[in-house]
C-alpha cells in the first residue's frame, strides 16, 4: 500500500462504509466513479480528490476532519456550508500567512509545493488539494474543514 506525504490517512471511509453495510460499488456510484477507483482512493494507493472527500463527508454527515483523523469527534454542529468554496479557501490562506507573516515561499516550503502553487490558491485558478490543505492543518493546528469553508470555527476540537 503506498503511503503519501504528511501522514496522510482517509481510511475511516472505508470504517464507515463498512459500518453501513455498503458496499464498494455503493460509494463509487455516490461519487460517479469507477469501482477501480474507489477502490484506490479506500485502500490509499491513490490520494482521493477533496470535492470525493467532501461528497463522503456529507453523505455520511461527517467533519473532513474526522474522515482524516485530525480529530475524532465526527460530527460537528458548526458545519454552516457543505460545499467547497475556492474564494474562501484563497481568504484562509491569506489570512493564514497574514497571521504568521508568512511569505508565499514559506507556506509552500512548509507544506512541500512551490510559491506559483500557492499564488494560484490564492487566486482561486485552482483548488487546494487535500494533501496541502491537510499538510496546513498539522502545521498550524487548523481544522480542514475551515480551511475549505464549511466551518468558522479554525481550531480542531480539542481530543477527549
């Protein structure tokens, strides 16, 4: 099984689905993809595309937080959007690097990109992608789900 960068680890989707008694077939079908391909994305031989992530959080009314195990609180009451928003993604990371003076350099030395990658999340020309956003969070102790906007809220919960 292939291992990415930051520790990365989604498999409580896979904890979930089988909770629910579904099936494989049933998520790739949810999120309009092959059963190759979940199948990928369940087993991490492949990092599953945070709109997927999203969709799976929502279905099962999870925090993304809680389906990468930055907590393991699962549902959150703050969750005020459900969709991601690329405008307010670019506003967090701004105001991330406000807060910590942070030169674009730096955030994308920190999170292992380039300065042109963060300049063009800043610009909303693409989309934060989950192992950056998530290499973020460990970083500066954030909550993905507010780095993607479905929460205020920027701190994890605190761990029980």
């Amino acid at each position: 099984m292939t291992k990415f960068n930051y520790e990365l680890d989604y498999s409580r989707i896979k904890e979930l689905r089988i909770k629910n008694n579904l099936k494989q077939t049933d998520l790739a079908k949810l999120l309009n993809i092959s059963f190759q391909s979940y199948s990928r994305y369940e087993n991490m031989e492949r990092i599953i595309p945070i709109t997927k992530l999203n969709t799976i959080a929502n279905y099962y009314n999870v925090t993304l937080d809680y389906l990468v195990k930055l907590t393991n609180q699962k549902s959150n009451k703050n969750i005020i959007n459900k969709d991601i928003n690329k405008t307010i993604i670019a506003q967090r990371i701004k105001e991330l690097r406000t807060k910590y003076n942070l030169y674009q350099e730096t955030l994308a030395m920190d999170i292992g990109t380039s300065k042109s990658f963060i300049c063009e999340f800043e610009k909303e020309k693409k989309l934060l992608s989950l192992q950056y956003a998530y290499a973020i969070c460990k970083k500066y102790n954030l909550s993905l789900d507010y780095i993607y906007g479905r929460t205020n809220i920027n701190k994890l919960p605190k761990q029980k």
